[in-house]
C-alpha cells in the first residue's frame, strides 16, 4: 500500500519547518548571549573583590643608604656543562 501526500501539505510542512529551524537557531543564540553576559557579570563582581597589589617601594622595608658599603661575587669550584 503506498500513501501520497497532498503537495499542499509537503509545501505548509517544509514552510512550518524552515521557520521553527530558523526560530530555534534565534533562540539559541539568544540563550548563548544571555550565557555570556551573566559570565561577564560574575567576572567582573569577582574582579571587584580582588585586593589591590602592594606598592613596588616600601619605605618602611627598604635597606639603609649605606648598604652594601662594598660587594663582592666569589665563584668557588664552578663548573658549568654543556
């Protein structure tokens, strides 16, 4: 037995599938975007609550000005392969 389909219903079938493909792939995209800008909320909250680097000088952990009064680099037995 072989059963025809009206060429009406084959034509509103592939419309009514082209459109809920192209819906679908819309919506998609749209909960892919929304993904993204919560991530990017949720870095930017945690890169609020970073503490700030220390400066580069503290003054209260720097050496006295008369140091080193004299440097000297001794090298005993160095060897050096290659």
């Amino acid at each position: 037995m072989c059963a025809f389909i009206h060429a009406g219903f084959a034509g509103l079938s592939l419309v009514y599938g082209l459109t809920l493909n192209g819906v679908l792939v819309f919506f998609i995209q749209y909960v892919c975007q929304l993904a993204n800008n919560i991530v990017s909320v949720e870095r930017i909250r945690q890169y609020m609550q970073v503490e700030s680097e220390r400066p580069a000088i503290i003054k209260e952990n720097r050496p006295a000005p008369t140091w080193p009064s004299e440097g000297k680099v001794e090298l005993q037995n160095l060897q050096v392969w290659l």
